[in-house]
C-alpha cells in the first residue's frame, strides 16, 4: 500500500479541484492511502476514503502561512515519510529538495501560472514583483526537474518546456454530482467562485441594476469568498440592502450546486487579465453541467467553448452596454435560454466531463507506481 499526502494551507479541506476531484479519484486506487493535510483550525476526519489530517489553526497572514506552515509540513513529513506528495501551494516546491533526499515522488499541481500571477499581485511594488518573480522562477527551474507536473490548464505547458514529466488536468465537472437545473418565472442571475472586482461583479450588479431599472425584476446570487473591496462598493451594499443581492461567502460545492440550479443564468464577466485569458474558467462547465445557459467574457479561450457548443453568449467584460443587452436577451427570450441549457448540458456530457481528466491523472499516478516497483527490484 502506497501512502500518498495531497498537502494544501492555502485552499479550503473541500476544494473542489483538491478534495472533491483529486483526492477522491485516487483514493480509487486500491493501491493507494491517500491523506489531505491542511492548516484551518477544523478537526481531522475521514470522508469518501480519504483522509482530511488538520495540523494547526490558519496562520493570521502570508508570511506566517509561509514560514510557520514550510516548517510544521516539513517536519510532519519528514516523521511520517509518505511515498508521495501532491502539492498545491507553489511555495511548498521549497520542500521538494527535503522529499527527494527522503526519497519521496513528489507531485506539483499548477493550479494557476505563478509568475504571471505574482506580477498582478496588487500589493506588491514594481522592484518586489521582478525580484519574487525571478527568484520563483529560478528555484521552480531547480526543483521541478526531474518530478512530476500536473497542469490545470493547457496554457501552462508552453513555458515549460523543459519538465521531463507533465500532464494536463483540465477542471471539468463531475457531471453525476451536480444536478439539473430549471428555468423560474423569477430571472435569478449566479455566480460562484472568487467574488472580487476583475471577475467582473460589480460590473454584473451594474447591468442587473438596469435591468431591474427597465422594468425586469432581476436578482443575482452571488457565491463565494468577498474582497473587502467588493464589500465596500456602495453597489453591492446597495444591492443587499434591496435584497436583490444575495451573498452568503463561501459554501460547499454540494451545497452551492443545488441553489445554483436554481437560477437561470450563469455569470463568469472576468476581466482582461492573463492569468483568467488563458484559463478556463471552471464555473462555466459547472454552469452547462446544471443546464442553465451562460455569459461569458469574450476571451478566444471562452468563446471557443460558447460557439462550439451553442451555450450562451460572450461579450467584452469592458462594455457595459454589451453586458446589459445579453442579460436582456436571455431574460425576454425564455425559450432560447432554455435551449442554450440544454446544449450546455449534452455537451458537457459528451466533451467536457471529469472523468476524462481523471484518467489522465489516474495515468500519471500509475506510473509512478510502476517507477516504485522497478526501483524495488533494483
């Protein structure tokens, strides 16, 4: 039996990708033991087969998420010596080097492409981005060599080149486990992930504003983790305190697919960043799985999706106008909507489903378990 650590102390224990998708799929394996550690504060527990090991409370802030959770992870490893970390925070590849001398596999899951993220990081001036950038640059180099790389996105792979190991791991839906939706007389806006200005919310409330303006009584349900920023737009107070604005923060994905299939329409209006350009946006697939037709920017990435499957409409996240007339198409023409759903739905059946990314990881896992058995015999 093959012990395997899947290690977060940035992601919540249920994430999707992490826990719903990852963890549980190789936890299939017969194979395998597989054990999440994260850091919140919430007591250990055992759920679908995997393992959920809590090391400590959350540390107050990124540099002691940093040091406090480097040091605790290093030692707990070090004591317990799985065969495989799959890890999901960039800032543990500084670990790799400790686990190759201990001679544990490690996984890197690349859930975003860091470098362009820490050059957008608002808080950090011009001189700290190049330096933390260069510096992350040089050690993933040094680190990510010869261990194996898992992909969330096509787009990463091009910078990297030169990894002997690699594999893409799209975050499509499991289809099974999230339910059908339907269309209500009552026209009820969603959204679900990061609730923050570039993914494009305040834009949202802006044209369900006008909307409501124009005589059509529109609501939108909004979740997901809030920007203090977002929190203080005098829209989106304004919005709660009309009650046309729902937002209840984060919940679980199996709590959140439910309420979502309950709304009409589904939102992902991201801004023109790289970072959102070349990356699928996972709320999309989820949306189609439920059937309820989308909007979406109109990002090639995107658009690509939407023209091929007949599932919704994009439109230039920069152009309010634009916005306002796809919401109004889709809430005045009810049986075009329900037809965009339905195409949604059979498509993500057929193309778009988990289960053709989780052999691709299935796959990889396996051969490192033949790299086991031949290290064995030597």
């Amino acid at each position: 039996m093959k012990e395997v650590f899947h290690i977060t102390m940035a992601h919540n224990r249920y994430d999707t990708r992490i826990f719903l998708k990852e963890c549980r799929s190789i936890a299939k394996i017969k194979d395998y033991s597989v054990t999440l550690l994260v850091k919140d504060g919430l007591p250990s527990e055992e759920k679908d087969k995997v393992k959920i090991l809590n090391l400590s409370k959350p540390p107050p802030n990124r540099l002691m998420r940093f040091l406090s959770g480097i040091l605790s992870l290093a030692v707990e490893t070090s004591k317990r010596r799985p065969d495989i970390v799959h890890i999901h925070d960039p800032e543990l590849i500084m670990l790799i080097p400790l686990w190759k001398a201990l001679g544990i596999y490690t996984i890197f899951d690349m859930h975003e492409y860091v470098p362009k993220d820490i050059w957008t990081k608002h808080y950090l001036s011009g001189v700290q981005k190049i330096t933390i950038g260069s510096l992350y640059l040089a050690f993933e180099r040094i680190a990510l060599l010869s261990e194996a790389t898992v992909f969330a996105e096509h787009s990463y792979s091009k910078h990297y080149p030169w990894l002997t190991r690699s594999v893409s791991v799209l975050n499509y839906p499991q289809i099974s486990e999230i339910p059908n939706g339907s269309l209500r007389k009552d026209f009820t806006f969603c959204y679900l992930g990061g609730v923050s200005h570039n993914r494009g919310i305040i834009s949202a409330l802006r044209a369900i504003k006008r909307l409501r303006d124009n005589g059509i009584p529109s609501t939108f349900l909004c979740i997901g983790p809030i920007d203090p920023k977002v929190i203080s737009d005098p829209l989106f107070s304004l919005a709660l305190q009309e009650k046309w604005l729902e937002a209840p923060g984060r919940i679980p994905a199996n709590k959140a697919w439910p309420r979502i299939a309950k709304c009409q329409i589904g939102l992902a209006i991201l801004d023109r960043e790289e970072n959102f350009t070349q990356s699928y946006p996972t709320k999309v697939f989820e949306y189609m799985a439920i059937g309820i037709p989308v909007i979406t920017s109109d990002f090639t990435l995107y658009k690509k999706v939407i023209e091929n499957t007949h599932c919704g409409l994009s439109v230039p996240p920069e152009s309010a106008d634009k916005i306002f007339e796809a919401m109004k198409r889709l809430v005045t023409d009810e049986d075009y909507a329900t037809k965009l759903g339905e195409n949604g739905r059979q498509s993500v059946s057929k193309y778009f489903s988990w289960s053709s990314q989780e052999n691709k990881l299935l796959g990889l896992y396996k051969q490192l378990l033949n790299e086991f058995k031949q290290h064995t015999l030597l």
